[in-house]
C-alpha cells in the first residue's frame, strides 16, 4: 500500500544531514531491511512522494538510531511524521488491518469493564497504585500483592486500573488519543491524590510529560526507597542461577530506576552478570511501536537480536512486555515482581510462559479488577 506524502520537512532536513556512514543501519534490524542507509530510503521517498506504508508502521520508536547517529539523526520522529500523515488522511485511524487488535485492544482497555477508579467520596487518598495493562494482564495476584505491600506501609495509597492510551498514540492517531487519555486524567483527578506510583515504564514517561501537575514516581524507586518485604530478603542466596537485567526503552536514560532495579535484585540475594547492552546501551525489545501486528518479520529480527546479546539465559525484566517479549526468543525470563512475591527461583523452576490467545490476557485483567475493587 503506497501513501503520497504532503509533508516533506522532516525528509529534507535527514537528506541535507545524513552522511551515509550506515552506523545506524547497523544497530537497527527494521533500518536494515529497508535500506543501506536513511539517506538512500528517503531519497526514494522524495522522488516518487510516496511511501509504502508498512515502512514507517515497522519502526519501534526506540530512538536508538540517534544514539549511534554523529549527527543526531532521529528517524523515529520522521517515521511518526509519516504516520501522523497518513493517519489524518484515514480519518484519524491506522489504515494497517493489522492494527485493527490494537483499536480492540484500547476500545475494551478504556472499557468500564476493565477499569476500575477511585470513589471520589473516599479520603485521605495522598497516592494511586497504576500497574499498567500489561503487568495486569499478565499476573493479577503480582499487581495485588505489590498493591497490598504499598497500602501496608503506605496507608493513603489506592490503586486505579486505566490505560494510559500509549499503544494510541504510537499508531500516531493524535485526536484519538487525547480523548482516551482525558479519561485516565479524569479518573485521577476524582481520585483527589497527588502522587501516582506507576509499574509500567510507558505510562510513567507518559504522565509525566502530559501531566506535570502531579508528582509521578516509578515503582521500583518506591519499593528501593521503602525496602523489599522481610520476607524477600536474601530470598535468592542459595539460587544457582545468574541472571542478566534487560533494562525499560522508554527509561534507557533514568539512572535512578536503573540502579533501584539492581539494589532490589541484590537485597533479594539474586546474581546477576551486566551484559554490555544494558542501562543506555539498552535495545528495544521489539514491542515497542506496536510493530508485531504488521510486521512479525522485522518484529522477530528486533527481539531476537537483543536476546542474542545476552550471554545468559534467564532474564530479569522491570517491564511485563519486554517479559514476553525476551520469553518469545526463547530466553527464560521473569518480572522482578516476581522475584519479590514468589518462590526462590532456580533452574529447575518453572518459568512463566507466554498465553496461546489474548483472551487469557483479558480474563487476566478482570481478575485484576475484580481482585482490586474487593481489595479496596
């Protein structure tokens, strides 16, 4: 499917820039199979004003390619540039068939029946718990407990169960997603807290952008700040596995959660070995994007290259997608909750797979809700 595109800025300014040193095709599989260089594939683009319209719907929006770019070539923006393009060209919606699960999934996400608010004539709310689709789809009893341990030690805290309307957004569908996240504004501001706690490295780099009002803190620095429960300590001293920590995109440059993640790990009595692909050097899982639907090729290709770079083979993960996503290429991985609120691991454990169909996901999250709303 050609699209013929009206705006060509952010083209010219890669062409007057990029020197073709193919740094960044290099480090990104979806670059790499489109062209030797950006400079080639956008010279492409201008001549004929059109472009195929998987290409910019394959970019995982990680901004990697900057990173390695002498120039600071960011073609992530100029990929979103497209998709905004041709979403307002297709009333304000992706146009790919495959992303019509992700419409689904937003439309029953933002659904009453997976949304659960605080009621505004409670008090004393100072904080919410907000975990997120993805780890609330992947374990209810993790979002509970870690709810549980919050409200133990911090008595003015509640929990909501919104989305916060990321996967929207990176389809680039602007006006679809600022009505979806008014109504995650909303059920904040009935909440009356001031503080918001979030687990999912997404919404945590998305609200505080958008919602610089309230004070937004990741998880994993609260629970390094308040220590993990008593019962967790040294909990994987006797463990003979070696773990590598596969670090959240959207926080590569947040030191402060980084090092949170490490310190919990290390309380736990967990080993872990670095890989040099961590921290800022981190790769995108391949979730990012919302790649997968349309393009499992380049999806496979950006998954398994950043399994590849980790000379171990169990996983700690701070990120219920990059948990999937690491398990899909085959690696045996874990969510640190899980570390925190399971059984000792160890390498004859067993390691929590990935659901044959999403509908164990939805019933997953409604287990949640109904799990939360007894629980407040």
């Amino acid at each position: 499917m050609k699209f013929k595109l009206k705006d060509m800025s952010l083209i010219g300014n890669v062409l007057d820039e990029c020197i073709e040193c193919k740094e960044c095709t290099e480090k990104c599989e979806m670059l790499a199979e489109y062209c030797d260089a950006p400079k080639e594939l956008l010279e492409q683009v201008k001549e004929s004003r059109e472009v195929d319209v998987i290409v910019p719907f394959s970019c995982n929006l990680c901004n990697k390619c900057e990173l390695v770019c002498s120039k600071d070539i960011n073609m992530g923006k100029v990929f979103m540039g497209m998709r905004r393009e041709i979403v307002h060209s297709n009333l304000g919606l992706s146009p790919l068939k495959g992303h019509k699960p992700i419409h689904l999934h937003q439309k029953f996400g933002f659904s009453r029946a997976f949304s659960l608010g605080v009621n505004a004539k409670r008090k004393n709310i100072k904080r919410v718990f907000l975990p997120g689709c993805s780890l609330s789809a992947y374990s209810p009893e993790l979002v509970i407990k870690t709810y549980k341990y919050l409200k133990e030690i911090l008595p003015d805290t509640s929990i909501i169960l919104q989305c916060c309307g990321k996967p929207t957004e990176s389809l680039g569908e602007e006006k679809e997603f600022k009505n979806k996240y008014k109504l995650l504004e909303d059920m904040l501001k009935e909440s009356g807290a001031e503080e918001i706690i979030t687990a999912c490295q997404s919404c945590y780099k998305l609200i505080s952008e958008k919602s610089p009002e309230y004070k937004v803190k990741s998880l994993w620095t609260v629970i390094n700040d308040l220590g993990i429960p008593q019962f967790s300590r040294n909990v994987g001293n006797d463990s003979d596995i070696t773990f590598s920590i596969h670090d959240s995109c959207p926080t590569r440059f947040d030191s402060e959660i980084q090092d949170s993640i490490r310190l919990i790990v290390n309380e736990l009595g967990y080993k872990v070995e670095e890989s040099g692909y961590s921290r800022e050097n981190t790769s995108c899982c391949g979730m990012g994007g919302m790649v997968m639907p349309v393009n499992h090729d380049v999806f496979n290709k950006v998954s398994g290259s950043v399994a590849k770079n980790f000379n171990m083979n169990y996983i700690i993960t701070y990120c219920a997608s990059c948990r999937e996503a690491m398990v899909r290429s085959g690696k045996k991985s874990v969510h640190i909750l899980d570390l925190i609120f399971g059984d000792p691991w160890r390498t004859n454990s067993k390691f929590p797979g990935i659901p044959k169909t999403s509908i164990k996901n939805w019933i997953n999250r409604f287990k949640t809700k109904l799990m939360a709303k007894k629980e407040m």
